[in-house]
C-alpha cells in the first residue's frame, strides 16, 4: 500500500514468548497429578486394570487426534493456501512433530490390548471355536471373528500400525525440514517450494485418509468385531479437523498475548477460523448423523445393536449430552459472527470442542465391553476416563510445547506475510 | 411528495481504501453523522468507521431459518401421526429421526431467501433512483477502482464550504457537489 496508515512492521523477535515455558510445566504437573490419581484409581477398581487400559486407549487416541490432525491440517493449507494457514502452519508443525511421544503411547495399546488380549476380543478368542464352546462369546462375535480372522489378528494389527506409522513419520519429517529449507531460500524459488509443498500434500491426504480410516478400524471400530460401518474412517477425519482446528484457535489466542502473534493474529483470520471450525461442526454431525439415520432406517439385526448398546441403559443420556456438547451448543455459538471475533468467548467454544471431542471417544470406546454394553453404571473404573486422558493429553501438551519453541513462530517465505502485515480492510 | 432540489451532498472521491478510512473515521470524529462509504468491494473498516456496527440481516436469516425447520417438523409430525398415518416396519408414527433431514433442507432453504432478500429490503432495495448517479466520477469508479466517501447535506454539521475544505484536507482526488 502506498499510503502507510495503519500498516504494521515485522516484530522483530519471531520466537515463542517466554511463558510457552510456563504453560509447559503446568501441563506437566496436571499430567503427573493426574496419572497418579489413574494409578491409584487402577489399584482400588479391581477390574485387573482393564479400564486403566480402556482410558489409555481413549487419551491415545486424543493424543492421535492432535499429533496427526495436524498432520493433514498442515497439508490441507499448503494446497488450500490462504493467510489463517500461514499464521498456524508453525504451531502445527509443533503438533506433527510429537510423533514419537505418539508412537510410545500406542504400545501400551498394541502390546496389552491386542497381544495380550485385554482389550480387543478378536486377539483374546482367537481360538473362537473354542471361546462359544465355553460359552465366552456369542455366535455372531465367533462369526465375527473367524470370518474377519484375514484382517483381525495380532500380526497384522502390529504389521499395519506400524506401517502406518513409518509412513506418517516420513511426512512429518519432510514437512518440517523443507519448511525451514524454504524460509532459509527466498525470493525467485518461492514458486519452487510452493510447487513442491502442494505436490508433497495432494497425495499425502489422500495417503492419510486411506491410512487413518484403517487404523480407526484397528484400534476402535474392531472393539466390536461385530459390526461395521463404512463411514467409520471418514468422521474420525473430520473429528480431527474439528479437535485440531479447536486447539490450534486455542493456542493462537493464548500466544497472542506477546509479540509476535500480538501483531499477527489479526481479527480476519481468527473469524476465518471460526468459521472453519463451525463448517467442521456442521460436517462432523451430518457424518455422524447420517450413519445413524441410514442404520436407524435399515433396523438390520446385524448393524443396529451398535446404536442399541450405546442408547439402552442410560446410554441415551450420554448420546443425547454427546448430541448438545458436540454439535448444538459449539453450532448455536458459533453462528454469531461477532462471537468468532471475541478471543475469549472463541477460546471457551473451543474448549467445549475438545471436551465433546473426548466425551465422544468415551462412547465410542465404552460401550464395546460386556459389562457396560447396555447398562451405564458408575464404577471406579469409569473414574479412569477421567483422568488418564488429561495425564496423556497434559503429557502429549507439554512435548507440544516444549517443540514450539523451537522454531521462530511465523514462517517468513510467504507472500501472504506481507498481507498479514497490512491494514486488514486493504483486501476483498 | 414535492420534488426533493438543491444538493444532496459533497462527494469525495479516494484512490485507495485506507484514505477513504482515514477520511471516514476523521469525518465520525468531527461530529459528521449522516454519510455513507462506496466502495467495489465490502470494506468491512469503511463501515465500522461511520459507526456501523451490526446489521439485521443476520437477525432475519436466523428467524427464516427457524420458521423453515417448524414449519416443515410440523408438516411432517401431522402428515404422519394425525392425518395419513402409515405403519412402516413397525416403527412409532412420531419417528423423529426420519422426519431431520426434510426439516433441515427447509431451515437452509428458508434460511438463504430470507437473508437473501432480508439483505435486498434493508439495502433499501430495489431503488429505482439515487443522486449519487448524477455524478460522473461516481459512475464511471464506484464499481471499479474508486472509493467514495458522500457526507449528506442533510446533516446538521453541513456546511457547504467548511465541509468541502475539511474533505479535502485528506488529498481526494476530487469533491463534487451532488444534486438530487
């Protein structure tokens, strides 16, 4: 712009502000508070550590959701283009590049819950003619489980989750180095490296997509061996846009409270976000709508006892408040279009987001077991749902930020950089 | 009504949007009330400048969309229960879930035509005259490449020659006195 009102320069300092180190050591101590609390809850509930081990599933899978939603947020703004994904494309490279911690996480799942047996019924009956013979498993689950024993069994479990992550590990890698090779690089090989950025990102969503929906079926959906939906992958991808588009909002309002987001988090882009995060609302609850009405309408004995297990016995009361923290209360609050420019009544929308977010995961997860199949009952074990997650979460929060600080905050090879910089009603 | 003569007002024609801003928001601070931003494209700024600060269309696309989503769930719980009600596969006359996805479309449905017209109607549309027009600057630039900034003769800080030289105090590249 020729006329320099209300223009703004580059902070100099890019780096995260000091108190990303504070956030840091409180989310380590709700992590170490709350696991021991799990700890000792896993020792007074007597089940042998089975909802220890259920609730360790769950905050993995948030943990997942985080690290990987990112991942392909990340991927899906480098094709998109667009200023709201230049201003998070360095905390979400933050995000991506806890995978390790990630991968540590999912042993736990993948050594008990599926070689030793304790979460996954297909891994525990493997033996299934024996299992109904002794009466442990209905017909329909050693139907299940010896027709589906191609994909359901523990090498291929451990061969495809692996793989899974080879290949996600590989991207984030890349990701993250050519991003600072770019910024490293300017000028005339702009075009070169956004070339190249949308060639590495067209194909790895789609890679993605196909990877995740298979992983869902692995570490969720097989819970239930019994039943199947081919929808299943599809919302756990759009529940990630939903609970990473959340925390990365989270994150922008709280780094703005210092240079250099204090400069460039303008109010355009957050209200771009709120946006985004309400079309994800929309998008998340047609999914999971949908399956339910097209089940709902089928009444197929072999597709309707999922929804039967988790509406009956009480389990209304939680699809119902999963129905409001989800989709009613995020959709009616994000519809005004003044609230979406109001830090903090965004940040409170978003913590709902994530909240709903694990409120749903506890009704995926839950109600596949026998003992709370149909019959939602307090027991010290449903405590772990609890607490495990936030220790996981806290614990995966404190490496995230740990990993923002590496970087400077905003990456600088951009041309959308130069409109961060200018007055907000200079473009269409 | 008697034909409406004399000026309607002193038009100040910019080259960019951050000068039609800077004279916008200088004008509300100078006690200047009754004026109005043109502009090619929406200058959301241009608008919160002269103290515009929320419109109804929103209001009038919420309340469309309501009346879409009862209107239909109450066409289709009387269709089923009370006046042609079929037994389908043994499932309840009220069953909600099917009765969603019609109730949705019409709450989309009623939601885009009344923000749609609601926009048109509280634009004071459609309009078959306006002064501005009798101005050629404003003809050829306001759809293209201009920014105009009209301060209404009709407000009571007007004054043809005091507000002419505080409009140009902020370098147009030209003021015109509009006729009505």
């Amino acid at each position: 712009m020729a006329n320099g009102y209300h223009a703004k320069t580059l902070p100099k300092d890019l780096n995260a502000p000091a108190f990303v180190d504070v956030w840091r050591t409180r989310a380590l101590t709700v992590g170490v508070v709350f696991l021991v609390i799990a700890i000792i809850l896993g020792f007074l509930s007597g089940d042998a550590w089975n909802h220890f081990l259920r609730a360790w599933l769950h905050g993995y899978m948030m943990c997942f959701n985080f690290c990987f939603g990112a991942m392909v947020l990340l991927m899906v703004q480098y094709l998109s283009g667009g200023k709201w994904g230049l201003i998070i494309r360095r905390p979400l490279e933050a995000m991506t590049r806890t995978w390790p911690l990630v991968l540590l996480l999912f042993l736990p799942v993948g050594i008990f819950g599926a070689s030793f047996g304790k979460l996954y019924i297909w891994a525990k009956y493997a033996d299934w003619a024996k299992a109904l013979k002794n009466g442990l498993i209905t017909n329909e689950q050693a139907h299940a489980i010896h027709f589906k024993h191609g994909i359901l069994n523990v090498t291929s479990f451990w061969v495809y989750s692996l793989l899974t992550f080879a290949i996600l590990a590989l991207y984030v890698t890349l990701l993250n180095k050519w991003s600072l090779k770019r910024d490293a690089d300017p000028e005339p090989n702009v075009p070169y490296w956004r070339t190249k950025f949308e060639n590495l990102s067209g194909f790895g969503t789609l890679l993605y997509a196909i990877l995740l929906f298979g992983v869902a079926i692995y570490w969720v959906m097989s819970l239930d061996p019994t039943w199947y939906s081919t929808v299943y992958g599809f919302q756990f991808l759009v529940a990630e846009g939903y609970g990473v588009l959340a925390l990365s909002i989270l994150t922008l309002i709280g780094l703005s409270r210092a240079e250099p987001m204090k400069t460039m988090f303008r109010g355009t882009e957050q209200h771009d976000m709120g946006k985004l995060c309400f079309a994800f609302t929309m998008l998340n609850m047609y999914l999971a709508f949908a399956s339910f009405l097209i089940i709902w309408s089928g009444n197929s004995p072999e597709e309707i006892p999922w929804y039967l297990d988790r509406i009956r016995g009480n389990w209304g009361v939680i699809a119902t408040l999963d129905v409001i923290f989800h989709w009613l209360i995020p959709f009616t609050l994000l519809l005004s279009s003044g609230l979406k420019r109001i830090k903090k009544r965004l940040a409170v929308v978003c913590c709902i987001m994530i909240f709903a977010r694990a409120w749903d995961l506890w009704w995926l997860i839950e109600p596949n077991f026998p003992d709370a199949r149909r019959n939602l009952h307090f027991s010290v074990g449903m405590l772990e749902y609890a607490t495990l997650p936030v220790a996981l979460v806290a614990f995966w929060l404190a490496y995230f930020f740990t990993q923002l600080k590496q970087r400077p905050l905003i990456a600088t090879n951009d041309p959308h950089l130069v409109e961060l910089l200018e007055p907000e009603h200079a473009h269409a | 009504m008697p034909e409406r003569e004399g000026t309607y007002g002193l038009l100040a024609e910019f080259d960019t949007p951050s000068q039609l801003v800077r004279a916008a928001e200088n004008a509300y601070a100078a006690g200047y009330r009754r004026m109005d931003c043109y502009t090619p494209y929406p200058v959301e700024e241009a608008a919160e400048a002269i103290g515009f600060h929320k419109n109804e269309v929103s209001l009038v696309c919420l309340i469309g969309g309501m009346l879409g989503v009862t209107a239909m769930f109450s066409l289709e719980t009387w269709i089923s229960v009370w006046s042609y009600p079929l037994n389908i596969a043994g499932r309840p006359y009220f069953s909600w879930p099917a009765f969603v996805v019609p109730a949705y479309e019409w709450t989309i449905l009623f939601a885009g035509l009344s923000a749609a017209f609601g926009m048109l109607a509280l634009n004071g549309l459609p309009q078959v005259y306006h002064p501005l027009f009798n101005a050629p600057n404003f003809r050829n630039g306001a759809t293209s490449d201009k920014f105009f900034l009209c301060v209404e003769a009709n407000d009571p800080k007007f004054e043809p020659a005091e507000t002419r030289s505080f409009l140009e105090g902020f370098a147009p590249v030209s003021v015109v006195e509009v006729e009505y």
